[in-house]
C-alpha cells in the first residue's frame, strides 16, 4: 500500500501545471464567492443597529423580512449564485479533463497534455460530471425529511446530532464510495478503457481502492490540523503567509490522491 502510496506522490510531484491550474480555479472561485458575499452581508452590517436596544433589533429583522419577503431585492444577487454556480459546473469537468489526461500521458509537455485533455475529454467527462452530481444529491430526498422530522421531534441541537448520526455517516460512506467510483470513471476513460472493464475492476480492487483513499486522506487531514494548530499559536503574518500556501498544498494533496489510485490501476489493470 504504501509503495502505491509514494508512486502516488512522485505522480503528483511531476504535475506542477496540473497543481497550479487547480489552485488558480479554487483561488478565483473563492474570491468569486467572498466578493458575492460580502456586497449581501457589508451593507446589513451597515444598517444594523449600533444600539442594539430590543425594538430596535426587532425593527431591523421586521424590516429585512419585509425587503426579502415583498420587493426583489435578492433576486440580483440569486442570479449572480446562479451564474457563479453555472460556470463552477461547466469548469470542473474541464479541468478534470486536463488533470486525468496528464496523469495518464505524463511524457507529453505539461501545457499541451493538459489541453490535449480538454480538448479530448471534456465531452464524457460532462456525463461523469453529470450522473455523479445525481447521485450526490439522490439521497438528499430521504435525508432532509428525516433531519425535519428529527428537528421537530428533539429537544437539543446535541440531541438532533446523535440521533442523525447514523444517517450522516451512511451518507459520508456513499458519498466516498460515489467520488472513488466516478474518479476511476475518469481514470478508466482516460487510459482507454471501457466502462464495463473499469467497474469490474473497481468491484474486484474495492477494498485496497478505499484503502489507498483513506491513506491519503488522513495524511491531508493531519498536514491540515498541523497547519491550523500552527496558525493558532503563532498568530500573526507568518501564520496567514502559511495558510495561504497551504491552499497550494491541498491541490497538490488532491492530485496526490488521483495520481495513488492512478499508480494502483497502473499495477492491477
């Protein structure tokens, strides 16, 4: 496992383009997002009451829910989460595209292998997109009825959460199981093959499939509580200087894992 592992790495390692295409996207969508965000949230911190008597708070939430409930002052900034999420969608399988055919072509020039990808994959890779986003949300039909039906039932937030518990940890287990599945989709079509030979593959190869994620991701979760400790006790420029790096570091740490399953469907297939 752990030789895969370090194949992984070394794979990720010699996809700087790759590393940097998914961080300058995360980079802009998250500006993207904290700029929306912050033209709803800046001018009600404005006209929030500085006095914050009762009656004057209970004005500012009344007045709100008359703005939000009876004029269309919301429906800008709706368009605009609609066009932002528009564009995320379009964009993801894009760069799926270039990142999996890198992956898989890592002879070829950085720049040209992951616009090769783009140019040859973007279309299936819409579908994988697609059919993973269905069956993502799939099981949001049977979940937000129960968390409703919990929420009314409970006394305590502490009360709700043990009780959803079970069904929250079922969903974060289908939720993996879909993301593996789907990244060998990708990987399958990537490397030529069909989709018949790639689920039999992930039927045969499930167990060490998960464990070579788990790997990985608990390798990124503790670089990451490592990083967030440091923030904490070293509070100041160099903290946030860290911070923002990491950002880099957890794209690198998303190839990582692509290119671990990559080096186990290059042994297996």
């Amino acid at each position: 496992m752990w030789n895969r592992v370090k194949s992984g790495w070394s794979i990720a390692w010699g996809q700087p383009f790759a590393v940097f295409a998914l961080f300058v996207y995360h980079l802009a969508w998250g500006i993207a997002l904290y700029k929306l965000v912050q033209s709803v949230v800046l001018p009600l911190l404005h006209r929030y009451p500085t006095e914050l008597s009762k009656e004057a708070v209970q004005l500012f939430w009344i007045e709100s829910q008359f703005q939000l409930m009876k004029t269309n002052l919301i429906e800008p900034f709706l368009w605009w989460g609609l066009a932002l999420l528009a564009l995320r969608m379009l964009l993801h399988p894009l760069l799926n595209a270039g990142v999996y055919y890198s992956l898989q072509n890592r002879d070829m020039n950085a720049g040209y292998r992951f616009v090769e990808g783009i140019r040859r994959l973007t279309l299936p890779y819409f579908g994988f997109y697609a059919a993973q986003l269905l069956l993502t949300l799939a099981p949001l039909v049977w979940l937000v009825p129960l968390a409703t039906e919990l929420f009314g039932s409970q006394v305590s937030y502490s009360g709700l959460v043990r009780a959803l518990l079970p069904a929250l940890s079922a969903f974060a287990v289908y939720l993996l199981l879909i993301q593996l599945v789907f990244m060998y989709l990708q990987i399958g079509k990537a490397s030529g093959r069909s989709m018949l030979f790639t689920c039999l593959f992930i039927v045969r190869h499930l167990p060490a499939i998960v464990l070579a994620a788990l790997t990985v991701l608990g390798l990124g979760l503790l670089a990451t509580a490592a990083v967030m400790a440091a923030s904490f006790f070293w509070a100041g420029f160099l903290a946030l200087l860290a911070v923002q790096v990491f950002r880099l570091a957890q794209m690198f740490f998303k190839v990582w894992a692509i290119g671990t399953q990559f080096a186990l469907w290059t042994e297996k297939a």
